[in-house]
C-alpha cells in the first residue's frame, strides 16, 4: 500500500512542535504508550552501554532508558527546543551520570562513527518523506558500532476501518496529527544494511503502531 505524502517541512515541524509541546504527552499516553513499552523492553539495555535516542521528544522513552542506564552514556537529541527542554526537564535529577541531550538532526547526527551499541527511534518517520528513510537509517547505522542494536517505533499504515480514523484526519489537516502519517519501516531498515530486521505491530485506541528491531 503506499504511503501518504509527508506534508511537513523541516521547519513546520519546528514550529508544529512548538505548538505540540505542552499538550504532547497526553496524547502520546493515550495512543502510543503501550508501543512505547514494548520498545523499551526490546532495546534491552545492557547496564553501563552508550546508547541515543533521536528525536527525544519530551522524553517519554528516553527516561525509561536512562533509568535502566544509570552507568552509561545516555544521548538524546532532537530537532525542536521546546520539545528538548520538557525532555531536560524529565530527566533533571535522576540519578544518571552521564547524560547529555542537545539539538540535532537526524539527517547528520552529531557523532563519531561507531560511537553506540544501541540507538532508538519513536515517531520521527512518520514525519519524514518516503525517498529520505534508507538515507536516515544509513546515518543511524553509521553512529553505531557494529553489531549494535537499533530499535524504532511509528505510526503503522491502518489495516482496519477503526484504524483510518488517524489517516482521515491527516488527509484533512496533517498538523492536527503532528504531521504523522503510518509508514513501513521493515524494507527501509534491511535496504539500509541492517540485519535481522523483526516487526511486530500493535494497536492503542485504534492508533497502529509497529516496533522494528535489527542489529548493524
Ligand atoms: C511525534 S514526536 C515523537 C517524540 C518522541 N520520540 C516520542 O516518542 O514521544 C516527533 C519528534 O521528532 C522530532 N523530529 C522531527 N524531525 C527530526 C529530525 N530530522 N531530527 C531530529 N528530530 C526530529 C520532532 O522535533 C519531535 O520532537
């Protein structure tokens, strides 16, 4: 099925997410919590490794990560402040010793090569445009040292009628969705030179989500 067009551009995400930012974390309980936990208990994280998140966002996940990381090196970026700063917010105070979140794109990720054993990813593709992904993930497996271990989560393309609700209201306005679109990662992620690639897909009040696992 292919996918609808992505609408937004770089810097309508900016301010879309500026907007987004106080109410953000509702809406993401409501919807994408439970892919969000089963995205955390994929990623294993291994006491004392160096792992990023991009596209932090409030950082929602990236709590769940640091507090499984106190002893490593936990990096987050972003593209928008005002989601940055609720993710600094989050994390203020835990008893993480080495965490550092700053503003970056996922396009030039402002890393060394080989610099991580685990990188994760939630709900940033589905902004993206379809011909931008295996570049994406190409700089994804370029931060990460070989054998790590990537773990993504997005919005999936509706397979049932409740599931087009989303889509119905993306067709009519795509800021009201955050400029989410479902997506399929699957192909992307293997014609990037992953390996190992797993899916597993799952609902929430109708909103599909699916978990993409693989190992560089
Ligand atoms: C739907 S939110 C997801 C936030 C977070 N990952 C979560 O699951 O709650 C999308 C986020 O992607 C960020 N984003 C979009 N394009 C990006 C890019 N090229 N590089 C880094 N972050 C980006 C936005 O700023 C926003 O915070």
């Amino acid at each position: 099925m292919p996918l609808l067009p992505a609408r937004l551009s770089q810097a309508e995400v900016v301010s879309a997410y500026r907007r987004i930012a106080p109410l953000y974390d509702r809406w993401a309980y409501l919807t994408e919590s439970r892919a969000r936990r089963r995205a955390v208990e994929l990623a294993a994280v291994r006491a004392g490794e160096s792992l990023l998140e991009v596209a932090v966002g409030t950082g929602l996940l990236f709590r769940d990560l640091v507090a499984r990381n106190p002893d490593g090196r936990n990096a987050g970026v972003d593209l928008t402040p005002a989601m940055l700063e609720r993710a600094r917010r989050r994390v203020h105070g835990m008893p993480a010793r080495n965490v550092e979140l700053r503003q970056g794109d996922a396009f030039a990720l402002p890393y060394a090569d080989g610099a991580f054993d685990l990188l994760v990813n939630a709900y940033m593709f589905d902004l993206l445009p379809e011909g931008d992904f295996v570049r994406v993930l190409a700089e994804f497996r370029r931060v990460l040292k070989p054998g790590g271990r990537l773990v993504l989560t997005n919005m999936a393309q509706a397979e049932r009628l409740g599931e087009r609700f989303y889509e119905t209201i993306y067709r009519l306005n795509p800021a009201w969705m955050g400029g989410c679109r479902g997506v399929a990662l699957a192909g992307p992620v293997a014609a990037a030179g992953f390996t190992g690639v797993r899916r597993e897909r799952l609902s929430q009040m109708g909103f599909p989500s699916e978990i993409i696992t693989a190992v560089k």
